[in-house]
C-alpha cells in the first residue's frame, strides 16, 4: 500500500479504513490532501480484496472543510484552470471531485464522524453511504459567517431545498441528536463507542454482496441525479440485471431455499 503525506490507510481483513490526517487543522482539506484521497480510492476501489472503506478523521475532527489560509502548501506550485468556476469545481484534488469518486466507489463507504463535519467536510461525510456520528461531533454550513456564499450541494437531497436554504442563511451548528433527526447519519454513539460501532458496521457489510451492493449504489444515486420516475426505474432494472450474473445472487438464492444464512464471497 502507497504511504501518504496526510492520509493514513490501514487494512483489517476486508475493511479499509482511510483517516484525514491533519489533525492540527482539524483535517481542513488542502489540494495535496485531495490529491491523495482521490488516488487511494481509486486504489482501493480496485483492490477486490477490500469490500468496504471507512473514512474518518485523526484527532479533533472529521474534517473542518476547504483550508482557509490556502489550498497550497509553501512552495506548491499546483496546476489551476483559469476559470475560477471550473476549478471549483473540478480543479485539482477539489473537494466535489472527491464526492463524485465516493459515490461511484463499487463498495460500501462508511463515513465515522468522530467530530466536526462543516463545510465540504460536511459534504464529504454526505458522499458517504453511511454515517456513524460520535454524540459530541457536529455538522454546519458556516460560510456565510465568513462572508462566503455557498450552494447546499448534497444537502437537500437529505432534508428538501426548505431545510437546506434555512441552514445555508443561518448557518446553524447542528448537534449528533438533531442530524439523527434529519436522517443526515445512520446512528448517532457515545464518543467512546464511535470506533466499536463503526467498525461493527463496516465488518458487516464487508460480508455482505460487494457487486450487489456497487449496482445498487450506481441505481439509488443516478435515479435520483436524473430526477424522472422512468430513469430511475431504469438504473434499477439495470442493477437488477447486473446482479442476476454476480455469485452472491446465487448463494442468495440457494441460502433462502435452504434455510440459511447466506456466505457471501463479494462476487
């Protein structure tokens, strides 16, 4: 496995676990940061081995968004587009670059929120399929305290355009318990039992229909992208399809008429 100047990558049997390693900036997103986390998943998206990725943050933070005091360390010297709104966008180790890729990953991601999440930190763990939040941890929008506007990129596909319009004006800070609420994250634990729980949860999906588990992913988040009822019976058809020719419908299958428990081997 490739060492990484601000990721940590560690493998345990089929889970790996990739942590936002700059702790003393609260895990705040630069383009080398990027950069990294978009090659690692690109790795670990091919590794068959690996069945299901857990992103986290090291020490305070999951990720406390785009660095403000630059995207460029002392001395970088990064290639940028000239139009400001494409390298927003698409530049570099950019932040929605990396939403895309963890959408597209044909594995499970589990995003364990072990503290703030705000800005395209909070986009990051919405790019997640999966969320375990630590109950001192919180999610926000803060730009416009900053001075900076925003979109609410993922988050009205969550909570409708209302909800996310008043949080982008407003810039709450949300607590564990009202992100719960809102079906921003799948379970909310102690800070103590983030680890157990998140690693409970990735285990079993690690042992579940990887391939089943890609296509559905693909038909969820394009049907709802394309935004007709049609097309998005039409990604699932196309799943159903898909998964019909993978080993683990077969096992599926047999188990249900056996009466048992299936052992899947994610293929």
């Amino acid at each position: 496995m490739t060492s990484w100047d601000h990721l940590l990558v560690e493998l345990d049997g089929a889970v790996a676990t990739v942590t936002l390693n700059r702790p003393t900036v609260l895990n705040a997103l630069n383009l080398r940061m990027g950069v990294e986390l978009l090659a690692v998943l690109d790795e670990l998206d091919a590794d068959r081995a690996v069945r299901t990725v857990v992103l986290t943050g090291a020490g305070r933070a999951f990720c406390a968004g785009d660095d403000l005091r630059g995207l460029s360390a002392p001395g970088e010297r990064p290639v940028l587009k000239v139009d400001p709104i494409e390298q927003y966008v698409r530049g570099e180790g950019r932040w929605p670059r990396i939403v895309a890729r963890l959408r597209a990953m044909g594995k499970p991601v589990v995003a364990s929120i072990n503290g703030h999440a705000h800005g395209a930190g909070f986009n990051l763990a919405l790019a997640a399929d999966l969320r375990v939040m630590a109950s001192s941890a919180t999610l926000a929008v803060p730009f416009v305290r900053r001075g900076l506007a925003t979109g609410t990129s993922l988050l009205q596909q969550y909570v409708g355009v209302g909800k996310a319009m008043e949080w982008a004006l407003l810039a709450p800070t949300l607590e564990a318990a009202e992100a719960l609420r809102w079906g921003l994250v799948t379970t909310v634990v102690a800070d103590d039992e983030l680890g157990a729980e998140t690693a409970r949860l990735a285990t079993a999906l690690a042992e579940g229909p990887t391939r089943v588990y890609g296509y559905t992913k693909a038909a969820v988040y394009r049907g709802y992208e394309e935004a007709t009822v049609d097309k998005a019976y039409e990604h699932q058809g196309l799943a159903l399809h898909l998964a019909r020719q993978t080993a683990d419908f077969e096992e599926g299958r047999t188990a249900f008429l056996e009466k048992r428990a299936p052992r899947f081997t994610g293929r």
